[in-house]
C-alpha cells in the first residue's frame, strides 16, 4: 500500500472517528451528571447549612455534629463511591 493510499484511508475514517469522539463525549458527560445527580442528592442528608468568614458553603448533618465544606463532602462521596 502506498503512502497516498494509506492517507486516503486514514481521511476516510475521520467521519468514523468523529463519531467514536462524539460517543465517547456523550457518555463522558451522562456519567459525569449521574455523578452530580449522585453527590447533589447525597449533600441532602447534610441539612443544616452555614457559611464560613470565606463564604465557603458549611455542612453539618445537625448543629451537633461536625461540619464539612463541601470540597471535603465531595472528596468523600468519591471515596464512598
């Protein structure tokens, strides 16, 4: 096979390969909103909710427990998860 057959080929699979990429986008973005649905519906057993001198979101799952930001609820959703 010559070099301009082999570049005729690999021109004739972009149509092909865009539609892996699109696919593969696709299923990137419905497992990353599971995972957004997931953690949102997670956070709800974290009910009472205060701000920091930072504006940072606490969590705290009553007044007598011990609170969280949500960067750390994410960071353990992940590792539950």
């Amino acid at each position: 096979m010559t070099l301009k057959d082999k570049l005729q080929v690999e021109i004739m699979d972009l149509p092909i390969m865009d539609e892996v990429i699109d696919d593969i986008g696709t299923n990137l973005e419905y497992v990353a909103d599971n995972f957004a649905i997931g953690f949102a519906e997670w956070c709800t057993r974290y009910h009472d909710k205060n701000r920091n001198v930072n504006g940072e979101m606490l969590h705290a799952k009553s007044k007598y427990d011990e609170t969280y930001l949500t960067k750390e609820l994410l960071e353990i959703y992940k590792k539950e998860r």
